[in-house]
C-alpha cells in the first residue's frame, strides 16, 4: 500500500505541471488531491489497526438528541495544523 | 483552520477531521472539538464476583458492579465480548447511567467496588475517570480490566483512583500484537509497569489461543518477563480460549495446554499462577509460596475456603502478596 501512495504522489507531482493560465482553476483540484493524498498516507501509518471512520453527521445529532449518544468533551486531545497551511 | 485534532489517550494518535471518529469508535470530532460519544451511557451493568475479572489477590469474595460502554481501540479477532467492544455506540441500546447513577446502583447492590470491564476502559476514559473519583469518594474500590493499550499521561492520571487492575498481555510478540488485534505490545508492557509502580494491585492475563500464542517458548517469555519486571508475586491467569467472533475455526484451547504452561510459569519462578475458563483443580487454588499449604481453594468463581489470616499464611505466617480486608501485602 505504501508503494501504491508513493507511485500515486510520483505521478501527481509529474503530471502535475498546467499552463499559465489553467493555474487557478486547477489549485483546488490539487488541493483536494493532495488532501486526498495525506489521509491516505496517514491512515497507512496503521494498516493493521481498525480504520478511522466519516461518521453521518445528521445521523450522529439525531442520536445525540434521542440520547443514544453524548457530545461529551473528550480530554486528551490537542488542535492539529492542517499540513497544507 | 482544519479543524484537525489529534487524539492523544491512545498509541494509535488518531488524526481527525471534523465529522471523523477514531480507531475506538467512540471519540468524534465535532467542529475541532473531540467529544465522546458514550459518556454515561454503558451498555452493559452487571453485579459480578471479583474472582470474574479475573482477580484473585484483591479482596475475594467481594461482589464488584461492573459496567462496559460500546467500542475498544484493539480488534482483537478472538474477542469475547465483540459484540459490544468492536460495536459503534449507534448499534447498541444503552442505559443512561451519570457516574453518580453507576455509585449509587453499586452501593443499592451492596458491592464493594466498580470495575470498568468487558470492553475497553480506556476509550471511555473520560467516563471511568470521573465515576472512579466518585466511587473512591464514597468509600468504594475502583477495578480496571484492560488490554494496557494506553498512553502513559492519561493512565497516570486514571491510576490515581484505580485501587486494583486485571491487564490482559496478550502476547510477547508485537507481530501477533499487529496481525491479530490491531496494536503494538510495548505499550501494554509500558502500562503494567507503570500500574506497579504507582501502586495499583496488578494481576496478568494470558488467553492462550491455539496455535497462534500457544508456543511454549514464547509463554515462557511472557511469565519471565512478568518475574523480572514486576516480581515474583504478580498473579499470572493463563485463560482458556474458546472459539469466537473470526476465530470459529480454531478448537478451544486444550486443557493440557493450560496446566503445563502454569507448572512452567510456577518452575520459572512466578508464585501465583491460575488456569481460568476451564476446569482445573490446582488451577484454582492459591498456596504459599513458603511452606505450600492451600490458602483460598475456589469452586468455579465461589470461595470455598480462604486461610488467609491478616494478609499472612495461616500455617507459617508467610505474608501472602495481595489486598485482603483491606490489609495489603505487596
């Protein structure tokens, strides 16, 4: 899987270069694709471990509101930077 | 702003975006903001014997309320109680129970103590925490029964209530760590170290599952490691496995198996070494470590005789490791 990113991130990088005047419209694809690119490279960081998983959030404030489940605030946790930024 | 947090409580250090949950399924990030998800509302209460957790050296024959929530940050492909522990809390029905509820249902209930079991402890720190500081408050024991799989600041931080703790090593290999429950094995010798030394009674459990940690040598590791890291008086369960959740195909471990892992772990050196989840006759009994007279001999989970005299061997006054009536020799 490893391999795979690496080969994904090669070819982004060389097949990456627009002309000039497509620059704009194609830096919130890139963006997104390298976003893309993180997760799948942080999430391999433990591939044998159970995933981490996109909740439905509508689905999550319905429970939360029957009481199924708490918003709690959780300790032990720390603001993460955006690798992008 | 991401939004990004890092969950720290556990090794994994899940990485998380808003409307993304963590490898335990029970801590999500809402707008930057991790909260849990089952604070308060356990799955499963149930009044056990303490010999259960399974502990033998803390108080016997006290009854303990035991409670567990959804989720568990291993995926332990063995696991007994799977249905709860690798379920997300939107498939379970839970009680709402405040950590008040859970201290008031344990003196109702006349039990001495709370354990934190079943599932996962640890993803419901928060939870444990706080109803643990109640319970110590109000004069109760708290008991964790834990796979160890934590960072070391959070379990300092839980230990100050724990009085004692059954940790599951599940193995002396990080590989079957990996490949078979989704985690690392240096933490987990990290978290029993570290339970000793803050002074919490401390008991081992070993599942010995059939043909995938069953080999003698490496059994002899685990009770060595156990010799020379905690002592001689750390109480060792070697524990039947019986087929489960994506090991059907396995046969339950032989009995066989289980005794003689126990008579080695006793030559290596280990004084209190138990056979649980099957039915064994020296399995089940303490003796002394000096003069080997049968101090608590135990049917199943019930208490049949107990010589234990103030924390002492009622023949030669060898003081006995454990917590009895509140005296403690460790």
């Amino acid at each position: 899987m490893k391999i795979l990113t690496f080969f994904l991130l090669m070819f982004l990088i060389l097949t990456g270069t627009v002309p000039e005047e497509h620059r704009d419209e194609q830096d919130s694809t890139d963006s997104g694709l390298f976003q893309l690119l993180v997760r799948m490279v942080e999430s391999e960081i433990r591939p044998w471990a159970k995933p981490i998983e996109n909740v439905d959030m509508e689905r999550m404030l319905e429970l939360f509101e029957s009481g199924i489940i708490t918003f709690h605030t959780a300790d032990w946790y720390a603001e993460k930077d955006d690798p992008g930024e | 702003m991401s939004n990004r947090v890092q969950c720290v409580l556990c090794p994994h250090l899940c990485i998380l975006a808003p409307g993304e949950r963590g490898r335990c399924s029970v801590r999500l990030n809402v707008d930057g903001e991790l909260v849990s998800l089952v604070y308060g509302r356990p799955v499963a209460v149930h009044v056990d014997p303490v010999e259960k957790k399974p502990l033998f050296h803390f108080l016997p024959g006290i009854d303990v309320l035991s409670i567990a929530t959804a989720g568990c940050n291993l995926r332990c492909e063995f696991c007994q109680n799977w249905e709860i522990s690798q379920a997300a809390p939107e498939d379970v029905s839970p009680y709402n129970l405040p950590p008040e509820a859970v201290v008031e249902q344990a003196i109702t209930y006349n039990c001495e103590a709370i354990a934190y079991t079943y599932t996962e402890p640890v993803v419901y720190f928060e939870y444990t925490r706080d109803t643990a500081k109640l319970a110590k408050e109000a004069g109760l024991k708290n008991i964790l029964v834990t796979a160890g799989y934590i960072n070391q600041g959070p379990l300092t931080e839980l230990a100050k209530y724990i009085d004692a703790a059954n940790v599951d090593l599940k193995s002396m290999s990080d590989s079957y760590y990996r490949n078979i429950c989704g985690g690392t094995l240096q933490p987990v010798l990290n978290t029993i170290i570290t339970l000793k030394e803050l002074g919490t009674w401390v008991e081992v459990t070993n599942l010995i599952v059939p043909t995938l940690n069953d080999d003698s040598r490496e059994l002899d590791e685990l009770a060595r490691w156990i010799l020379e890291n905690t002592g001689a008086d750390t109480p060792l369960h070697f524990s039947r496995f019986f087929p489960m959740y994506r090991l059907t195909d396995l046969a339950p471990t032989p009995v066989s198996i289980l005794q003689s892992a126990r008579e080695r772990a006793i030559e290596i050196g280990l004084h209190y070494v138990y056979v649980g989840n099957a039915v064994t006759e020296e399995g089940m009994i303490t003796t002394c470590p000096e003069c080997n007279e049968v101090l608590i001999r135990r049917q199943g989970y019930i208490i049949e005789e107990n010589r234990i005299e103030n924390g002492k061997c009622f023949n030669c006054s060898a003081p006995i490791a454990g917590v009895w009536n509140g005296t403690e020799e460790q």
